[in-house]
C-alpha cells in the first residue's frame, strides 16, 4: 500500500512542553514531524493534534504549533489511545468517511500513546502507517518494541521519507521543489 496524499490524514501525538525533553532522539523525532507537518499543510493532508493531560505534561511544544494552520484541532485528552477520547474518535471517523482512510501517526510514546491509539485505529479497520523515525519514547528499546509489536499487528512501518514522496507521488512539481530542501 502507498500513501496517498488525498486519501491521508497526520495524527501528532502527545510532542508536549514536559515530555519531549526526556524523549529519546527527541531533536530527531522533531526534525521529521516539522517535515510531516510542511508536507500535510503544502499537500492539503489534515492534521490532528492530541496533548496527554496537558495540565500534569503541558502543552504541545511551540516549533509544532508554529507549523500548524489556525484551523489544526489540538485536542486534550486523558486516555493513552487517542481512539479512547471522544472527540479525537469522532475528528478520525469523520476524516476517514470522507476518504481520509489512511492514518499517519507519529509523536510520542512509542509504546504507550502511539502503540494504543494504532491498535485502537486497527481494531477499527483503519490503515494506520507509523513513521517510524517520527516516533519515539524516554528508552528506546520501548520503541523498538512497539515497532515490532505494531508491524506484527498489521501496522504499516515507514520513515519520514517514505511518507513525503509517497505523498508527492512525482518529481518536477511545485510542491516537489518546495519540500525537497527539507529532505536533503
């Protein structure tokens, strides 16, 4: 399965104030979701933002939130899986009956928050594609775990690379141009 611009839709996880600093590879996962985020907004993927009980572990970190259009939904919750909340499950189904069925997923815990909210997505009959180098948590063999435990559940695993020219599809375009310099 490809990704396919028109029928993705980027789910950022839990990349707050408190948390992103005990992240293994933190400035690492940051570079490629600041990449994810430039790609989602230029090619017209919607962008969703979750924050993990932003009182106790604030909020989402200001190099994303600059990247984010004013009408990019940052939504509180307080279950690991964003599946768990709501609203966030209510933004997703809506995103993927309009032909938005293809959930990109990246942030932190690997193995807590992203792990859940992909097996929750998967329960759901969700494609859900994990970019791994998007992905960590505060010990990287939890992540490495996760990885292995969400491929095992029929999670796609990419990088952001993977992600970026999958969405772009061809070479020599405006939007190609425009986002190359980001992956040199």
């Amino acid at each position: 399965m490809l990704l396919i611009a028109e029928r993705s839709q980027l789910l950022v996880i839990d990349l707050q104030e408190r948390l992103l600093p005990a992240i293994a590879g933190s400035d690492r996962v940051l570079r490629n979701v600041h990449i994810l985020l430039r790609a989602a907004v230029l090619l017209g993927v919607p962008v969703t933002v979750t924050e993990q009980n932003p009182g106790g572990l604030g909020r989402t970190v200001a190099s994303v939130l600059d990247l984010l259009s004013p009408q990019t939904p940052i939504l509180p919750k307080m279950s690991f899986a964003a599946t768990g909340d709501p609203a966030l499950r209510e933004r997703i189904a809506a995103l993927s009956m309009s032909g938005r069925d293809q959930v990109v997923l990246c942030g932190t815990e690997a193995h807590v928050c992203v792990l859940q909210t992909a097996l929750g997505l998967r329960a759901g009959k969700s494609e859900v594609v994990v970019v791994g180098d998007a992905v960590s948590s505060r010990v990287p063999d939890s992540a490495s775990v996760a990885g292995d435990r969400l491929r095992h559940a029929g999670c796609h695993w990419v990088t952001t690379e993977m992600a970026v020219f999958e969405w772009l599809e061809r070479a020599g375009t405006g939007s190609f141009r425009a986002l190359l310099p980001l992956l040199k």
